[in-house]
C-alpha cells in the first residue's frame, strides 16, 4: 500500500493506494456516514470496516450527473441529521465521485467527503484535485464547485471487475500524464503493457501512484486553474472535447482524448515547440495500448461543424485565443498562447475522415 499526503491550499489531501487500502476506512469513529455508491458497486467490503452507514445507491453514467441525483441525496443527508461533522464516502466511478463532491461541497457549506474511485479513471483523474460538477442540459460540467476530499481510497480490488475498455479509457490519461510530465511513467508504460493490461497488481499500483501524485502536484500548484498550470490536465483535451461534441457524445471521452492527444501533439511540433520525435513517440504508446489515434478508427461519424463549433465554444479560451499545453518532449511542457483560427485549422485536418 503506498500513501501521498499533500496540502491543496487549505486541507490536507491523503491518497491511499493498493489492495486493501479500503481498511482506512476503519479510522472513521463515532460519525454519520452516508455512503452513495453506484448501484452496480458490491458494498459488501464497505461493511467489513464501517460498523453502520446509511446506503444512497444512484445510477451512474453520464445521465446520472443531475441536480435530481443532487437533490435525492441532500434530501438523504437533512432528513437524518447529518452534521458538518459527518462524513460522506463516495463509490463509484468518476460520474458517481462528481455528484457526491458536489453535493459534499454545498450541503452546509462543506461536508467531509471521502473518494472510493472504483474505475482506473476515477483512481488516476476524477477522484483527485477537487473539481466535481453535474451537467446542465447537455452541457457538461456546468453547475460544480472546487472541494478537496480529505481522503482518496484507491483499492485495486475493485480493479477486477472493470471491463478492458474502462480501462483503456483511463489509461487514456495515464498516457497524458506520462507524455507531458513523467518521462519515467512513460518509461514504465513502454515496458509494462502485457501487465497493465492483464491488471497485474504491481504494474495497476505503479501507474496509479505515479498519476495520482503527477494530478496532485500540479493541482497543489495551481487548485483553481488560474495560474497556468492546471491546464497541463487538458492536453489532448480541446481535439478531444472537439471529437466528442462532433460525435453527440458517443465517443467515449478516453478514446477523443487519445486521438486528441496525437492531434495536439503535431500541432505542438508544427509550430516548433515540440522537439523532433515527439509526435512519433505519442503515436507509439496509443498504439502499443491499442487506442485510437485516428478518426477513422473511431465507431461513430464526427460532424465537423459541431466539433468546430465546440471549439470555439472551449472554456478554456480567451478572446480569440486558448492556451494550449504543448509537450515540449516527453514529459515536460510549455503552456503557448494559440490563436482559435490556427486551432481551427488543424482541427478540420486532424478530424477529416
Ligand atoms: N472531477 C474531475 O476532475 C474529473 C476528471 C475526469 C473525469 N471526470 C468525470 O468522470 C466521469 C467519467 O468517469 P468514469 O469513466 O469512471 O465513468 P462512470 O462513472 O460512468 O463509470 C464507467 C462505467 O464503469 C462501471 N463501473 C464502475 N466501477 C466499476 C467496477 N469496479 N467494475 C465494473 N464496472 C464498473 C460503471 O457502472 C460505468 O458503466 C465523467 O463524467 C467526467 O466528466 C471528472
């Protein structure tokens, strides 16, 4: 079991991870604890170490990040008296984590809130750095809060059951992580495929140590995304988020960032910030992974105007331009000022089927 202890500005964040992390539950005594889980999440290890809880199973998916599912649990929490004091343990994947921080973070003005990441996104993304949100419509993310949970559990049991393509989706941004700020995680990534993907327990530990501790540096560095550096997370993110509304959100958000990530990264050597070789070492480890690094691998049809459109809608730009991370090499990286037409530009090269 390894541990990360870290202060986000003004609470102290531990991450535990490794088969049994979920004993931490143990140390909390003597509080209410609700425990809002997925529906589709066993919660039979939850009872081995918390005596009593009380059970708020949601759907989970996309759909199920709604001001009802908001609603449905502060209802939950009022009627039985929870306190400031008490805790709130989200399970779940990275939809489930979203609403339960949100609600954390409103229900008098801050509860506890503890992570149990339950998909590999969860563990290395979602669960990590204090945003959460439900959509509006069909927006995504647009009612949400920053709340740090004093406590992340990633425990790999709940690894065996993911299907393979979750785990390709959070693999997705294990790679980012590696091509933007771990030379060393890529390292590990190029030698170790037929064991992560096998969900062998040391090379899973390995991977979601070293991603958990790249988010959580880089959010202790900037926890509201205004200083420059948080936007590191986005790379592959304006192609992908692009690939995604082109596709009315049926590709999976893991593949767009995927394909996003090589389209970024020829962008970044295009306009001279990416040393020679960058792109070709991008486009090695999506493919070792078998990710999709081209939209002609993609299962769906991506309307160009709406993907371009989404672009310009980004909420990461300013003006008429959006600050881009680039990879300068593998696992370093320079935020650069792009103007939206040449954004534009090699959007509908990269999207073209
Ligand atoms: N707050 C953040 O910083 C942040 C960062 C990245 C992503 N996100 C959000 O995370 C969400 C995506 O998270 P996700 O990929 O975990 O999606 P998810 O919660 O929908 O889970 C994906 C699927 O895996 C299933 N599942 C979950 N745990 C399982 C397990 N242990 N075994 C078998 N099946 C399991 C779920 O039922 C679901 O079908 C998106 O809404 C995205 O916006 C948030």
């Amino acid at each position: 079991m390894i541990e990360i202890s870290e202060d986000i500005c003004c609470s102290k964040v531990n991450i535990v991870i490794g088969k049994g992390a979920l004993s931490k539950l143990s140390e909390i005594k003597d509080k209410n604890v609700a425990l809002i889980h997925s529906k589709k999440i066993n919660v039979d290890g939850i009872k081995t170490y918390l005596e009593r809880f009380y059970d708020i199973p949601i759907n989970d998916g996309e759909d199920s990040k709604d001001l009802s599912n908001v609603m449905l649990i502060i209802k939950e929490l009022f009627n039985r008296g929870f306190d400031r004091g008490d805790y709130l343990v989200a399970l779940g994947g990275g939809t489930v984590t979203d609403v339960a921080g949100f609600v954390a973070s409103i229900y008098l003005r801050g509860i506890n809130l503890i992570n149990i990441p339950t998909t590999l996104l969860g563990m290395v993304d979602a669960s990590i750095g204090g945003k959460n949100g439900v959509n509006f419509g069909d927006i995504k993310n647009v009612l949400g809060t920053f709340y740090q949970p004093s406590l992340i559990i990633s425990d790999l049991k709940f690894l065996e059951t993911l299907p393979a393509d979750e785990l390709l989706k959070g693999l997705a941004e294990v790679i980012k992580y590696g091509l933007t700020l771990d030379k060393e995680l890529y390292d590990f990534l190029s030698l170790n495929k037929d064991k992560i993907l096998a969900k062998d327990e040391e090379a899973l530990e390995e991977i979601i140590y070293r991603s958990s501790l790249d988010k959580i540096n880089v959010v202790k560095e900037d926890e509201r995304e205004n200083k420059g550096i948080r936007i590191v997370l986005n790379f592959g993110h304006t192609i992908g988020h692009a690939i995604e509304a082109g596709s009315e959100f049926m590709i999976a958000h893991g593949y767009a960032v995927s394909v996003g990530m090589l389209c970024e990264a020829k962008i970044a050597e295009e306009l001279g910030y990416a040393e020679e070789g960058v792109v070709e070492d991008v486009l090695w480890l999506i493919q070792l992974y078998g990710l999709p690094y081209d939209v002609s691998q993609l299962k769906y049809d991506i309307n160009l105007d709406k993907a371009i459109s989404a672009i310009e809608r980004d909420k990461k730009h300013r003006g008429n331009v959006i600050k881009m991370p680039f990879p300068t090499r593998i696992g370093s990286w320079k935020g650069v000022d792009v103007p939206l037409e040449i954004i534009k530009g090699f959007a509908f090269q990269c999207l073209r089927k």
